[in-house]
C-alpha cells in the first residue's frame, strides 16, 4: 500500500508532474521507507497522526521523486545508469549524486531527514527499570 497518492505527490512538489507509473513507484517508495524505519509503520498510516504522518508521507514523496530521477523501479532493483565510459582518448563521468545506504537501499538524503525527528529509524535497544 502506497502512503501517499497523485495529490498529495503534486501538492508537496508543485509543479512536478505525476510520472506515469506513479502508483507503482510511490508503493515502492512506501516500502523502503517503512524498511527504512525497521517496518515500524505496516500497512497503514492510521496508527499515526500529525507531524509524524506528514514527515512519513513527505518522505514517501521525496523518495518516490528520487526513484523517479533514476530510472523508475529498476533503480529500485538495483539496476544502474552507465557511470562512466571512455573510447580511445574521450572520457565521460557523470556526476555522482549522495545517497544513504539502509540495510543495502538507497534512500534520499532528504527522505531520511524527514524520518529523523519521527523516531522510527532508531535501531538501539531500549532498556526499562
């Protein structure tokens, strides 16, 4: 289940357009994010209100644009662009972009600051009296 739809998507972005496998990508989106916050969130966002729902959700969106700008699902699955190349003396490097590795994805920089403050990345060990 995807935890953020179409309009929600275009009103965090503006003026970015609805990709046209949007509910595919954004359902992948959700899932990393959930995986990201040790599936702290489930299925649904009902259990959660407020800023902490508007943080997972612009999360969600942020990571749903990054997938976006690489590619779609295969950037998902770990299918990546060409890097680099070179033919006899022309050499081409793209520019690499930043990005956090959580248990083996790649989620947004942006994404993981909108998950920070939520508490739902922590992975310690809590420990009462």
């Amino acid at each position: 289940m995807a935890y953020i739809d179409a309009d929600f998507y275009t009103m965090f972005w503006g003026t970015v357009a609805v990709p046209d496998d949007f509910n595919v990508l954004a359902r992948v989106a959700s899932t990393q994010i959930d995986a990201a916050c040790r599936y702290r969130i489930g299925d649904s966002l009902d259990n959660f209100t407020g800023d902490v729902k508007s943080r997972i959700q612009s999360a969600v969106a942020v990571q749903t644009k990054y997938l976006v700008d690489r590619g779609g699902v295969s950037a998902a699955m770990g299918v990546s662009e060409v890097s680099s190349a070179t033919i006899g003396s022309f050499s081409y490097s793209a520019a690499s972009e930043k990005s956090e590795a959580i248990d083996g994805m790649d989620i947004a920089p942006l994404a993981v600051t909108y998950l920070l403050s939520t508490g739902l990345m922590y992975a310690g060990v809590s420990v009462c009296e």
